[in-house]
C-alpha cells in the first residue's frame, strides 16, 4: 500500500505563486520518478512537469520558466514551486509517482485557483 499525501493548493491572484508538496509512504522500496499532472473541466489529466531519480525533469511548454519541479530522495518528498500563475493554471493538480518497476501511484488531488 502507498499513500501520497498532497498540500498546498488553494486560491491565489493572476501573478502569485503557490508551492505544491507531496510526500510517499507506505510500501514502496525505491522511486524512479515522480511529478505532478493537471486535470481541466472535462479534460483529460496532463502532464506538469516531473523528475527522476537522478534528478533530470521536464516541463509542458505552458509552464516552462514559471514552475519548478524539486525533489527531496531521503524523504519521498516531491514539490512544485509555482510562480507567474495564471487563470489558465486553474485545475485539478495531481502528484505522480512511479515506483522501481514503474507502476504508477496516484495522489488524491488538490485544487488550485487562480483568479482575482
């Protein structure tokens, strides 16, 4: 059993920032990546940006330069620093891990808004 605990989403102005955490535990040995998703309104979940082990990431080009992805090994601890939000951040976040045989596990979802 693996439980990913989420936190940090909530309501913030067009130009603020929001850091997201998400934090594994549970049965899982080891940990090849982690990330964060979003999902729209009747819109298929998508890919942030996510990080491996050996500490490579990447991003969707509509939030390059403005989130950063970071990792923390020791504690099975993934964060995203979101800067520059806009309306269009607006969703769903979902943290994402994918363990030594690459099965995926699923946070429960934690909802940030961007509106003034």
């Amino acid at each position: 059993q693996v439980q990913l605990v989420e936190s940090g989403g909530g309501l913030v102005q067009p130009g603020g920032s929001l850091r997201l955490s998400c934090t594994a535990s549970g049965s899982i040995f080891s940990i090849n990546a982690m990330g964060w998703y979003r999902q729209f309104p009747g819109k298929q979940r998508e890919l942030v940006a996510s990080i491996i082990s050996g500490g490579n990431s990447k991003y969707a080009d509509s939030v390059k330069g403005r989130f950063t992805i970071s990792r923390d090994n020791a504690k099975n601890t993934v964060s995203l620093q979101m800067n520059s939000l806009k309306p269009e951040d607006t969703a769903v976040y979902y943290c994402n891990v994918a363990d030594q045989r690459w099965r995926p596990y699923w946070g429960q979802g934690t909802q940030v808004t961007v509106s003034s």
